[in-house]
C-alpha cells in the first residue's frame, strides 16, 4: 500500500506526493498572512497572543494550525474571518490587504451557531439573503446545499430535531453557501464522539474535493491535522515553529492510520507539541514529591 520504508521520516514524499506539492505551490496564494501580530492587555502589561506569523496559503490548499491550548488558535482563527484586529502586520487575500468581517471569509466554531427558530434550509438561506439575494433563488443554492451534505431528508426540520454531527453539517453548508474565498473552521469537530467525528472528517474531504475553496482548519487533535491537511502549521506560544508538507497520499482515509507515513508525520508533531517527559518532571517542586511519598510504585 505504502511506499515509504517502515523508518521512514516525514520528510520522504513518495514520488505521486512530491509531484501533488510541486503543482500545489504553483497555485495562485488565496491567503497571505504577513508578520502578524496581536497584543491583549494582562494585568502585567501586555500579552503577546500572536508574534510575527507569516505563512501564505494556495488556492484550494487544506491548511491545519496546530498547538496545544493558548498559543494563539483562535486569535489567529478570529482574525483570519475579520472578527478581531491585530495589533501589528497584515492579511491579504487574493493579494489585496483586508481587515473585518467578509462573505470571502466564513467560519465555522465548534459550538452549535445554528438558529434555533429556523429550519436547515432557512439556517443556509441566511446568508444568502444577507448578501441580497432574492429569496428565491436563495431557497434553491440553499437547498443544492442541504444536498451536498447528504441532509435532504430533513430540509425541513429545526436544529433541535439534529444530532451534533448533523448540526455541523449545516453550518458548515451555511458557511460555504455565500462562496467563501476561504473556510476558517476552529474546532468544529471537538465536542462529537470519536465515531461521528471520523464520520465528520470524511465527509468534510468529500465536500472540499467538490467545493472550490480554500480551507483553514484550527484542531489541537494530531491524527485530525494529519488526516485532512495538506500541510499543517504548528505554532508554539503565538510564533510559527514549522509549517510541514503532510507526506500522506490522497485520497485519504483512516484506514492510512498505520501507514509509515502517517506515523512518521505523528511522531515528528509530538515531539514538537508534547515536552519529553522528563523535562516535565524536572520542573516539578521538590516539595511535592516529597510529599507524594516513596510508595507511589
Ligand atoms: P488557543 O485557541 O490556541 O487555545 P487563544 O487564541 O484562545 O489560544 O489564546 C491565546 C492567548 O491569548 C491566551 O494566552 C489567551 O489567554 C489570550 N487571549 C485570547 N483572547 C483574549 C482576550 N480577548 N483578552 C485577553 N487575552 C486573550
Ligand atoms: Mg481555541
């Protein structure tokens, strides 16, 4: 099934993978990000959320930022769908500078956003008629829509009548149907079961494979980044620490779990996200130890 040998390291692209990154990068670049930077107030002067983030990603590019919690995610996430600010550098998008919230920019969040009071097809019209469009023709794009995401059955049914994954399926069908540029999504899948969540992650490299879109996908979950991304960013206290090409070929699936190759690419992200263990220990107060006793083996 697999090229590579079993010791493979991230770094070894069987041929069709090289051939895949080679054509990507000479994709026109959708998003370009440019020494970013975003300061919040703290009670001892500033914190720093974001320093000097730079990375640029091609048309149709499946992006995932990685870090464990409080690196800067979501102020990245946030800033990216115009919904905050940053206090230094700039985005561009199509190569034109832009700041604020946008239909080429649209976002998915892992809490359920759906209108309670409207049906799936009204929850993906909104948009739509956000924008001006007549309600007509807003009530066919969205029902193509509800299609795609395989949710035909309950066009007309309310929020409350879907379970987690069917709820996510929506919003993320309200979030394409203006024709984003690029899909921010941050987290979207963190509060499902492992099932649905699979499920979701398939469905999502379906409707990417159908959908002219550039996606970035916030997740602090490594076989998810693995999974979907083409190549994931990981940062590490509000700074870039890499931005990796994944070497697993498409298409994907969960069956690759075992493949050399994702293996490879899982060990390289934790060693960069997870400390060694002993450097953990270290850290610890004497004093606690002391006090956990000698009887702990
Ligand atoms: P992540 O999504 O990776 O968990 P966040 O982007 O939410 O991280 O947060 C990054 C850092 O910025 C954290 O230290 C957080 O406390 C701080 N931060 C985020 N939003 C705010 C805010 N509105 N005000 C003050 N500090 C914030
Ligand atoms: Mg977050």
């Amino acid at each position: 099934m697999s090229e590579a040998p079993a010791n493979s390291s991230y770094h070894q692209q069987a041929p069709a993978v090289a051939e895949r990154f080679r054509k990507l990068k000479e994709r026109p670049v959708v998003l370009e990000i440019e020494n970013l930077g975003r300061e919040f107030p703290a009670e001892s002067g500033r914190t720093a959320a974001l320093r000097n983030v730079s990375f640029r990603v091609h048309r149709r590019e499946f992006v995932c930022v990685i870090g464990p919690s409080g690196c800067g995610k979501s102020t990245l996430a946030r800033i990216v769908a115009g919904l905050d600010s940053p206090t230094s550098g700039r985005m561009l998008v199509d190569g034109k500078e832009t700041s604020g919230p946008c239909p080429e920019r649209g976002m998915v969040f892992q809490g359920y956003t759906l209108f309670p009071w409207l049906t799936v097809t009204r929850n993906v019209m909104f948009g739509l008629e956000m924008e001006g469009m007549d309600r007509t023709q807003a009530q066919a794009e969205a029902r193509q829509w509800v299609d795609l995401i395989g949710l035909t059955k309950f066009a007309d049914s309310y929020p409350q009548e879907l379970s987690g994954g069917m709820k996510q399926r929506v919003a993320i069908a309200r979030a394409l149907a203006p024709n984003p540029r690029v899909l921010l999504m941050d987290e979207p899948f963190g509060a499902l079961d492992a099932q649905t969540r699979l499920q979701m992650q398939t469905h999502l490299m379906e409707i990417w494979r159908n959908v002219e879109v550039t996606i970035l996908f916030i997740t602090h979950d490594l076989d998810e980044a693995i999974l979907l991304a083409d190549r994931i960013l990981v940062l590490k206290t509000g700074e870039v620490q890499e931005f990796i090409e994944v070497p697993v070929p498409r298409p994907r699936s969960p069956a690759q779990f075992q493949t050399p190759e994702f293996q490879a690419m899982r060990r390289r992200l934790d060693e960069l996200i997870h400390p060694p263990v002993s450097a953990a220990t270290e850290r610890l107060p004497i004093v606690r130890l002391t006090q956990v006793g000698d009887d702990v083996e």
